[in-house]
C-alpha cells in the first residue's frame, strides 16, 4: 500500500479497495451519489385526491409555510409544479395536474407533463381508482416507468369507521385495500399504499418506501432514503446506519487525499464536504425547525423543539450549511473542529484523516442520539 498512515490504511480497508486510488475513486463516487444524485418523483391523481398534501408531507413541511404546496377541495394544479427537498435540493417531487378530465388520453398527458423526467409515478387516490387511473398505470408500464398506487387521507376512513360498535382498524384497512385492489385487476395485482398524509408515522409510509428502495437503481437509493420523512424507528436507524457507512470516504474527500473535488466544490472546499455530510444528516433525521415544528404539533409537545440543542444542532442551525454554502471555507470548518476537544490545531484538523473522521464521527452519534431523543419524547420510540 502507498502509505503506512495508520488512518488513511483503515479508510483503505473500509472501502473494500487494495488501493488508494482505488479508495480515492470509490469514495468520489459515493460522495457523488451523496451530494449530487438526482431523484424526479411525480404525484398524479384526481383533483382532490390529497397531491399536495403528499407533497407536503413528503417535504417535511406545512402547508401554511413559505413554499408549500397550495391545498385546497378543488384543483389548485394547473400545471406540473415542482417543489426541491428543503434538505436535499436535488430531490425533486412534482405536483401533476389532475387527471380526471373527460378528454383524458394517457399519452397526451405524459408528453404535456413531460414523463421522460421522473424517476417513478405515485398514483394517488382518496376513494377508488378510476379508468382514468388505470389507462395511466398502463400507459407508464408500457413506456417502461415504476408506478405505485396510493390511497389516501385513510385517517379520514379510520374516524368515520371508528364510531362503528365493533370497529376494528386492521379490519377496516384489509377492506380499503383489497377493494382497491379488486379495481385494479386490468392491471395485474398490484401493490396499494394505504397512508395518511397528515401522520406519516401511521399506516404504509414505511412500507412504500421499502417497495421504492427495492425497485430504485441502487445510485437513486440513497437521495431517496435522505429525502424520505422519518416515518419510523426503522427508517431513522437506515438513515444513521447509511451515513456511518460514508464516513470513511468523506474522511478521505475532507482530508484532501487524492480524490478529485465534486462539481461544485473547489480543491480549497475539501475539508467542508465534511460538514456538509453533517448538514446532510441533519435535515435527513429531521432535525431542522420546519421538520421539528411539524412534529411538535402532531402529537402537541412544544417542548421538542428545545431538545433539539445539542452542540452540532445549534452549530449546523447557526451556520445554516447547505451545498451552495460550501464556499463558507475555511472559518466555518475552525468552527465546527472548535466543537470537540482535544483535537489540536486547526491546520493539522483540515488536514488529518483521523482527526476528520473523529469529527464525523462525533457530529454523526450527537445528531443521531438527538434524532432518538426526539423521537422518545414524542413516543414514536416503539414505531
């Protein structure tokens, strides 16, 4: 091996590479698919079938914040409408217009909403599926397109149903879903995602990503799981788990050792593509205030947003590091080093592997064991 550093052997060996070069290249491509990945998800459905507000939920946000996706009882998308990840600006979710015109033609609608574009379609519906959504779901198939039925607002079915003498919800949602299901033969047999836009811990968030992730190619994988709302115990712990994967190739990127800067980020930027693993962190575990007030509300406990004071959460949330602020340089990255203890110069921070990836590593645990803490104060824990 070219070098004997102790710390740039355990990157070499982490990466499952015989060589530098080798890790150097593997890690690029991993940073590559961290930070520039791009991911098109369209919505479609009949108007007030609950398009925007999956959006919405999706985006972690609500629907009276700046940028959210207009709601309404009648059709409030003209137009395919693009909304960026808050988080994650190459994540993309696109609101289609309705689809529940009389002169409906499947493949009129997919060249005006431009089909080629998007990674996978969500067919969404708030009652049954309807011709019109089945002509679409064949007319995708046959261009070759991942396709995914989703029925909405089920919270809505599960309170009036509730009020039923012997009611019983895992009853209730067999039903829902298997007379979907039977509307939908023309099709094959596919899968239906029950969901509730307004709780994405209930119901088959989870379960609609886990299909995504299996159908994805493996590059989409992992902008799909950062962008993805924490909508389980399971989904944040594959979350952590995918980011201390990375963390020896940010440590090679950060520590400038023979990895060619991304697009976007100059060679004197190295040592930031380090915190902007941090900041990717943060926002994919929910932490940011859109994300924790959301949270807050929904099971009507102010006092998360004050959990959420670890060190590198109010570090992050000061410096507001996102990707286009990787020019912040040098100051921002003395910043963060001051952080932990002990690790000795700035200079020999910014250029250390080890003492990059000790940084890493202790941002990582303090955002993850924040993101747990939130998560059992709110009693989400056991989901």
């Amino acid at each position: 091996m070219e070098t004997q550093d102790p710390a740039v052997v355990e990157a070499v060996k982490a990466s499952g590479e015989s060589t530098l070069e080798k890790a150097a290249a593997k890690a690029k491509k991993a940073l590559d698919q961290l930070l520039n990945v791009s991911l098109n998800i369209a919505v479609t459905g009949n108007t007030g079938s609950g398009k925007s507000s999956f959006v919405n939920a999706f985006r972690g946000v609500s629907v009276n914040d700046a940028g959210a996706a207009p709601t309404g009882a009648t059709e409030t998308t003209m137009e395919a409408t693009m909304y960026e990840h808050p988080g994650m600006p190459n994540v993309k979710i696109w609101d289609l217009p309705g689809i529940g015109s009389p002169n409906f033609k499947a493949k009129k609608y997919l060249k005006d909403v431009k089909f080629k574009i998007y990674d996978f379609f969500i067919i969404l519906t708030s009652e049954r599926f309807t011709e019109n959504d089945i002509m679409l779901a064949k007319e995708i198939k046959k261009q070759k397109k991942i396709f995914y039925f989703v029925r909405s607002k089920i919270d809505n079915d599960i309170e009036q149903e509730e009020k039923k003498k012997g009611f019983d919800e895992q009853k209730v949602l067999s039903i829902i879903r298997e007379d979907c299901q039977k509307n939908l033969k023309e099709v094959g047999d596919p899968k239906v995602f029950l969901i509730s836009s307004n709780d994405v811990q209930k119901y088959d968030f989870e379960n609609l990503h886990k299909a995504l992730a299996e159908e994805l190619p493996e590059h989409k994988r992992s902008a799909l799981l950062q962008a993805w709302p924490v909508c389980s115990t399971e989904c944040l712990e594959k979350k952590i788990k995918m980011f201390k994967g990375l963390i020896w190739a940010v440590s090679l990127a950060s520590a400038g050792i023979a990895v060619v800067p991304l697009p976007g980020l100059s060679a004197g930027c190295d040592a930031v593509m380090g915190l902007l693993f941090l900041s990717s962190c943060y926002y994919a575990f929910g932490l940011d205030e859109g994300s924790l007030t959301r949270l807050s509300e929904k099971v009507n406990k102010p006092h998360l947003i004050d959990l959420a004071k670890s060190k590198f959460v109010v570090a992050i949330r000061e410096k507001a590091l996102t990707r286009v602020q990787a020019s912040a340089g040098i100051a921002t990255v003395e910043y963060f080093i001051s952080l932990v203890p002990g690790v000795g110069s700035v200079a020999a921070a910014v250029i250390s592997l080890s003492t990059t990836k000790y940084l890493l590593k202790e941002g990582l645990n303090d955002l993850a064991d924040t993101a747990r803490k939130i998560r059992k104060e709110a009693g989400l824990d056991s989901i």
